[in-house]
C-alpha cells in the first residue's frame, strides 16, 4: 500500500496551491492590521491567569479520567489556587465534550475564587467566553425531556444555593440526585445517565459564566489559536492569516464588536447573554512571535484596549503571558501522569491492547 501511495504522490505534486498566488495579499491588509510598538504600562495593577486540562485512559468496561484547572495570581507575588479530581466514566461517544464541560466548570471557579478572594484587577482566560457561549449547548446529545421539563427557576434557584455553599469541585451531581420531579434512569442505563450529566454540567457552566461575567471590566479572554475567519473571510482562519502574512513586527488589528449568535435560547440569563457586546482584536506582542487573539466581554474604547495590552505586556515572554505559559505548564495532564495516578489509585485493568504485542 505504501508504494501506491508514493506513486499518488507523485502524480500530484503540487496539487496544493499557496494560496498567495491569486490573491492581492496588501490590499486585504490595508487597513486591518497596523504595525506599531505596544509599550509597557507603569501602572501597578494586579493580575491572574488560569487554565485547565483533562486526560482519559481506555478500559474495556469504562475510562479512568483526570480532570484539573488552575489559577496564578501576580500581586507582587506568585500565588496559585487549582482544583481537580478523578473519574471513572461509561463508554458514550460524547466523552470529550463531557470532559471538556468538567474542565471549563473548574476553570471558571478557579477564575471566581482568584477574583473575589485576591479582588485582582485582570483575570486571563485561556480560549474564549464568546466561543464557549456561541457553543454552549451539547452537541453529542439530545435534552432529555424530563430534564428540559425542569430547567425552570427552582432549578436555577437551587443550583445558585449549592454554587453559593460549595465553589469546589462539581454541584450538578447533587443537583441530579437531589430531583424528586425527575425519574432519572437506571445505572445500567449508563448512556442515558451522562446524557444527564453532559446536559447537567452546561447548566452549571452557563450559571458560572453568567457569574464570570459580573466582573467583565476584569475578564480578557486570549486564544493562540481560532477557527475565526470574521475579519478576512478567507477559507483560512484570521489568526493563521496574519500569522502567514504580516512582516512579523509587533503590531495589531483593527478592533471589531461581536455580539453571541445562538439560534436557540439559553435556558436561564438569555437577555443577559445576547445583550452582551465583546471587543476582539488581534495583537502581536513582540517581533517574530505568534498573533494572539483578544477578547474582552464589554464594548472597549480603543484607548481602554491599548492600555490592556501594555498591561498584559508587562508580563509577557516571548510574546505571550507568562502566567497563562506558566497555568498552562503547571495544569497538563500527561499520559505519564495518567499512569502514574491509575498505580497510586491501585486501578488495573485490561485495555484489550495486550494483544498488539503477540
């Protein structure tokens, strides 16, 4: 088969055409992206940045998975807060997604803690609030009908009591079994339980995002990478454009003002979402690094946005902000740390890949 595909390769050679060759490259620029010096503020100002990760291992019968988030806050000196736990979940094809809901749901209460506990005066999310809330409804699942019956306000009521009591870890498990209206299915029936959960967990997201979002002034969301192509409109996203094709000098783009699209309601706080405004731009920190992409959830004046950016510059390495590197490095779950977590839990068992090696 390899040889074929040689020959394939061959008999197309140069199948994939630069995009540069038919396009006007400076004129798509002009205007869109200037170059220009970023500087560094001198106000004292305090500042945290978090993230979060989350790792799986295949079993036969279920998966062992990791889920963690942490957050450093800068005040003069590095401070760290994190949360994280282990699971063992059933095989369901929306896995990721229900990770992934687990981690965002650590990460924002790491962000809460380290705002109302250290009241910084920035916060940096690793991703994007508007992403997350133009995505923010599970893909991998339908809403049970029983569950859509109860996403009513003594729901919401009792969700906001238990956050309020517990800003650790997961509440929605406690909301589960807490509701007498629902019949929830039995525990054999393991497809249709995270069907709950997943629907569950973006419940609770959304309630933390809405809570996130009471201190937008502080919030800046940046992404190294997005799937955005609004300021270009190339078959390519925006990030990757100005990447490609800006003189690698520091600089940044034109400011643009979004606002959340969601064909479907949100089930609680929908005024709230869609009247949300966000400012984003593109910036590049220093020469001959990546362009970043930036979010903040409130109309910004340009003065506001090229004071923040001095500001995250303070603290940048190589480009980009040494606490969100630091987040980053610190929270990764490793598959060797999945190894090692599973020997110290005493978790063994076959993952019917034993076989390979015959």
């Amino acid at each position: 088969m390899l040889n074929s595909l040689y020959e394939k390769a061959i008999a197309k050679r140069g199948f994939i055409r630069d995009i540069t060759s038919d396009a006007d490259i400076e004129s798509q620029l002009e205007y869109k992206w200037f170059a220009r010096a970023i500087g560094e503020s001198k106000s004292e100002f305090s500042i945290a940045a978090g993230d979060g990760s989350f790792n799986k291992k295949k079993f036969l019968t279920t998966n062992f998975c990791a889920v963690g988030a942490e957050s450093i806050i800068y005040d003069g000196e590095i401070k760290k807060i994190d949360d994280s736990d282990i699971f063992d979940i059933p095989h369901v094809g929306f896995l990721d997604e229900l990770l992934s809901n687990y981690m965002a749901i650590y990460e924002l209460k790491c962000a809460l803690r380290a705002i109302r506990e250290y009241d910084v005066d920035y916060y940096m999310l690793d991703g994007s609030i508007l992403g997350d809330l133009q995505n923010a409804f599970p893909r991998g699942s339908k809403l049970p009908p029983k569950l859509r019956d109860n996403l009513d306000e003594s729901l919401l009521a009792e969700f906001e009591r238990r956050l309020e009591i517990n800003r650790y870890g997961l509440v929605f498990p406690e909301i589960r079994d807490s509701l007498k209206l629902m019949e929830l299915p039995k525990r054999d029936d393991v497809n249709r339980m995270e069907e709950y959960n997943l629907h569950l967990a973006s419940v609770e997201k959304i309630i933390l995002l809405k809570e996130i979002l009471q201190f937008k002034k502080r919030i800046i969301s940046i992404s190294k990478t997005s799937s955005d192509n609004e300021l270009f409109h190339w078959n390519i996203p925006d990030i990757s454009f100005l990447d490609k094709f800006t003189d690698k000098k520091q600089g940044m783009s034109i400011i643009k003002y979004r606002t959340v699209y969601e064909k479907a309601a949100f089930p609680y706080f929908n005024d709230f979402f869609k009247s949300l405004t966000f400012t984003v731009f593109y910036v590049r920190f220093q020469d001959s690094r990546n362009v970043l992409k930036v979010e903040l959830p409130y109309k910004a004046t340009k003065e506001e946005v090229f004071e923040i950016m001095r500001k995250i510059n303070v603290l940048s390495v190589q480009g980009y902000p040494y606490l969100l590197n630091k987040a980053h490095n610190d929270v990764v779950i490793t598959d060797r740390n999945m190894k090692e977590l599973m020997k110290i839990a005493r978790i063994y068992e076959s993952t019917n890949r034993e076989v390979m090696s015959w």
